[in-house]
C-alpha cells in the first residue's frame, strides 16, 4: 500500500479537518483499507466502500454497515475495477 495521494493515504472525516475531498477516492470505490482502533490501537485490514454521506464517510462492503467511529481509516488503496468483476469466475 502506498502512502502517497494518487493511490491512497490517511483520509477520514475525524482526522481529516481541512476536508479536501479531491484526496478521497470516488463515491462508491471500493477499497482495501488499514484501520486502526482509537483505544487499543489495534489494526486492522478490511475492505470498505467509500460513501461520503453526511456523517459517513466510510460502509463495510460485507454488510453495506457504517465504520464505527471507534476505527480510524490511516491507509487505503484503490482495488482495480477488474478484479472485483466475478461474472466470469
């Protein structure tokens, strides 16, 4: 995973005050994403799907939930498009 902007970096709405959404993937990317726990600092690598919906900036793509609050998304990386079309599998 990389850390620079082009493919993915430390975005989400707490710890991202300045806002500036040119950073973020588009709605509806799914991406592979490292979160880590505010308490524990536990860590974590999940896919998500990003959503910028008001509160929201981040949904599981195993049940569509919302990221807890509790889990901070500190690296992402775009999944190629192609990998995630399984008709022909």
């Amino acid at each position: 995973m990389s850390n620079d902007n082009a493919g993915g970096s430390i975005f989400n709405a707490p710890s991202n005050p300045s806002g500036d959404r040119s950073k973020y993937p588009e709605v509806g990317a799914i991406v592979v994403a490292i979160v880590r726990h505010w308490h524990t600092k536990g860590i974590r690598v999940v896919t998500l799907r990003y959503v910028h919906e008001g509160d929201c900036d981040w949904r599981t793509t195993d049940d569509n939930s919302e990221l807890s609050y509790d889990w901070t998304v500190i690296k992402w990386e775009m999944i190629p498009k192609a990998w995630l079309d399984v008709s022909s599998i």
